[in-house]
C-alpha cells in the first residue's frame, strides 16, 4: 500500500488478507504453486519483507547486477 496510508485501512486488508489466506483451497493453490501462505499482523508483514529485502539486496550487490 502506499506510504502514509491509514492504519484502519491497512487493519482491514490485512483482516481480508488474513480470511483468504486461511481457507483451505486457497492454501492448497499456493503449494502447488511453490508459494507460502503467510498471515499475521501488518507489523509481521513489514519484518518479512524488510527481510527479504536487505537478503536480495546482498544477492544483487554480490552479484554486481544493475538495472538498465
């Protein structure tokens, strides 16, 4: 979402988010696809993807890649 949206609506995605990601179809589709449901708080969100982040930016630097 975009910086500075309001917490009450980043509340109710991450409810939404949260509903579907619990339903059993939804769960299978991903397995199979190779993916990870993930629930939690928008905080837990955040971490995940922070970590992600500062693990592919080592990758890249390493790699010297660069955008074009």
């Amino acid at each position: 979402m975009p910086k500075g949206t309001p917490r009450d609506i980043i509340n109710r995605m991450n409810a939404a988010i949260n509903k579907v990601m619990s339903e059993p179809k939804v769960r299978e589709r991903l397995a199979e696809l190779g993916g990870v449901p993930i629930t939690g708080t928008p905080d837990d969100f955040g971490k995940i993807i922070q970590a992600e982040t500062d693990k592919w930016a080592k990758v890249v630097k390493f790699a010297g890649a660069t955008a074009e």
